[in-house]
C-alpha cells in the first residue's frame, strides 16, 4: 500500500499560544536526531541534549516564525535542529561554517520526517485523519521508542533512512530474512500501539512491511 506524500496533503494552521507547541514536537525531533548525529558525537552529548538546546532556542526565537501552519513549523524546527548539529561538529573538529552541509543536512531530516509522516498516511486516509498527521508523530515516536533496541534499529533504517532490505542487513549483520522478521514484529506492534490510540485521535497504520523478498521502500 502507497502512503501518500505527506507534502501535498494539506497541514492545519499551527496556533503559536499553545503552551506545548513546541515542546510537544520533542519526540519527533529526537528520532531525527538520533538518526542523523554521528554515533561519535552522541558519545559526547546525546539526541535528548541537543534537541532540549534546538527546543531552547526554538522557545526563544517564537516570534522570528513567519509560517503558519503546523508542517511549516516542523521545518522551522529542522532548521533550528541542524544547526544545533552542525555547530556540534564544528565544535569537534574546529572548522568553519559550511553551509552546504547544513543544507545537504536539512534535505535529509526533511526526507525522514516525510517517511515518518508517511506512516501515518494512507491511500484511503480520510481529510480529517491526514489534518492530524502533525500531531501524532509524537505519539508515533513514542511507540517506536518503545519497541526492542533490535527492532527499532531496523524500523528507523528502513523508513526514516530509507535503506532497503538489504542495505539494512548489511548494516545489522543479519540476513534479509532476519531483518524481514524484525521488520514485521516491530510494524506490527507499532500498529496495536497506534490502532489503541485511534480509538481518541482517528488514524491507522497502513499495512504490512515488506517480507523477506519484497525490497521495497515507502
């Protein structure tokens, strides 16, 4: 089943007087963290530190936020996410600014964040399911933090980093066949996990991962 790309589907406004509307987008943001740093760098300081540093600065820049809807607001907070990233970088190894890694940094979250928000979608998710797609990453990542270390690996491989089967093997040193299987335990509880959270926030998983000899990606 295709998800839909969650760049033509439409994005609610955002309502900046929310007390939690930034705060609420911790999850999402440490998921792209923990997938984007340098396993060295998070030695030295982890995804949860550096994206309370991104939250800080994002609190106190509020008002310098020209978007208006909640899809814009999380690209807002990538910007603000890679910088706090690079400037760890540039601290390790005393260079310069380099723009072009900033920017080359910022299209990969901003593809991850799309996959992740692919989850979320489907083809026959309704107007009202796709509205609420922002505020159920959280929710999404919460459950994905949930599951086994070995599962998770995989799930944030596959779908945030976009690898296929294989690459995901290699990666982890296991078969294709292994990876298959942690593949569809882990989407499958993600899908009780979420399917319980329907019941107050209406949306679904879509359906099942790939076995072990369908490579596909989302």
């Amino acid at each position: 089943m295709n998800a839909p790309n969650p760049s033509e589907t439409p994005s609610p406004p955002v309502d900046l007087t929310e007390a939690d509307v930034i705060t609420r987008y911790e999850p999402y943001l440490r998921m792209l963290a923990r997938t984007h740093m340098r396993t060295a760098y998070q030695a030295k300081l982890g995804a949860s530190d550096i994206v309370q540093q991104a939250m800080m600065q994002a609190i106190g820049a509020i008002d310098q936020f020209r978007g208006g809807t909640e899809a814009e607001l999380r690209g807002w907070l990538r910007q603000i996410l890679v910088r706090q990233i690079c400037h760890l970088d540039r601290d390790m190894h005393r260079d310069k600014r380099d723009v072009r890694r900033e920017q080359s940094m910022e299209q990969k979250l901003t593809q991850s964040s799309m996959r992740l928000e692919g989850l979320l979608a489907a083809d026959q998710a309704t107007p009202s399911q796709v509205a609420v797609v922002g505020e159920n990453l959280s929710t999404l990542v919460e459950a994905v933090e949930r599951l086994p270390d070995a599962q998770r690996v995989a799930i944030e491989l596959h779908y945030l980093e976009g690898m296929k089967l294989a690459e995901v093997a290699e990666a982890l040193g296991k078969t294709t066949g292994a990876v298959a299987g942690l593949l569809h335990r882990g989407m499958k509880q993600l899908r009780a996990d979420m399917n319980q959270a329907s019941t107050r926030k209406g949306f679904r998983m879509p359906g099942n991962p790939p076995s072990a000899t369908t490579d596909t990606d989302l």
